[in-house]
C-alpha cells in the first residue's frame, strides 16, 4: 500500500526510565485497551515509508514489528533520542515524537509537511513553546545536533532555534487540532488518568 509521506520515518522516542510513573513503559499505557506505541506505530504505518524506536531498555517493548535502536550519545534525553533517530534513518526527514503521546495528529503532520521546503525542521508552537516531539526533522540537521551534543548541555527548545525551524503557531495548528491534543503525554500516574490511560 502507498503511504503519502515515503520519504518520512517516524521516530518514537523512548529512551527515559519512567521513574515518576512508577517503572512502568510510557509506551506500554493503554488507551482502549491498546498500548499507546501500538497505536503510534499504526499511523505511522499509514502514512510513512518506515518506523523506528528509540529506546534503551529493549525488553520494555518485546514483541512490537519495529527496529529499535538506543541512544549514540546516552544521558542526554530527548536530544538523544532524537540523534539516534536522524542518524539510523533512510529517509531524508524524521517525524520525531514522545511513545507516551496517545493524540499524534494526521492533519497536524500533514501541515507540517507542506513546509519543509527550505527547512531544517518544522515544529509546532503551542501554549508560548515549541513541540519539537511532535515535530518534523531533516537528517540534514545532524551536524548542527552532533556539535551542539559534542558541545555541551542541549534543550530541544534550543535546537529548534538553533537551526532555524519553520514554525507553525498555535492559531494555525487550531485548524486542524484546536485543543493541541497532538501534544499531551504522561508523565504520572495522575496525567495518565486525566488522558485515560491505563496501565
């Protein structure tokens, strides 16, 4: 079956040890009865040439039809993650996301991609900050990342500056998701209740 965005990987990253969920995968919460990863994995199989998982624990997501990779730069969180993710690619852009975002949103992606032309990256901004796991990267960002990782600590709000992404504000992102759900996740087991997820 064609995909629309061949030339797309998606990227769930999920390298962190959960520690204020009590241990427990974020991948692995469920949302009608199906974990939140499955479901990610399932829209990206509609609409990308290729998935991959970043994760450093891989017994956390045994059994999942996924090539999983762990960090280059280990410790350094999202950042990380994402390095892994630009770097194992073979396509040119990277849709990057959080594996405890229940919400990831088609028409949000498919806006995002309609900008890339001339971009680094193209990453929401919702509430006052960027969403850059929820975001649209190109491999062709690497060197600004692999300098920035060599250099010191990196904030991925950083990033998104430092290489100059194509920002989509809230007022347009509204139109195709007008709560921003795209861009909850859980880092508790009190956000995960509010979301309806469960372990």
């Amino acid at each position: 079956m064609a995909v629309p965005y061949p030339d797309i990987t998606g990227a769930l990253v999920a390298g962190g040890r959960a520690a204020r969920m009590g241990g427990v995968p974020k991948g692995m919460l469920r949302l009608e009865g199906r974990p939140v990863l499955a479901r990610s994995l399932d829209l990206f199989g509609k609409l990308f040439g290729a998935s991959l998982l970043v994760v450093n624990d891989p017994s956390a997501y045994q059994g999942f039809e996924v090539d999983q990779l762990a960090d280059l730069h280990p410790g350094r969180g999202a950042p990380g993650g994402l390095h892994a993710a630009l770097t194992a690619s073979r396509t040119p852009w990277v849709f990057a996301a959080g594996c405890d975002m229940p919400f990831l949103s088609a028409a949000g992606i498919a806006l995002m991609a309609t900008r890339r032309a001339g971009s680094l990256a193209v990453v929401p901004r919702w509430a006052g900050r960027f969403e850059p796991l929820h975001a649209l990267w190109s491999r062709e960002a690497l060197p600004a990342l692999e300098r920035a990782l060599t250099e010191g600590d990196l904030s991925m709000q950083r990033l998104v500056e430092l290489v100059g992404a194509a920002v989509v504000e809230a007022d347009e992102w509204r139109g195709v998701d007008p709560d921003g759900r795209a861009f909850l996740n859980a880092n508790t087991p009190d956000e995960a209740a509010r979301l309806g997820l469960s372990s």
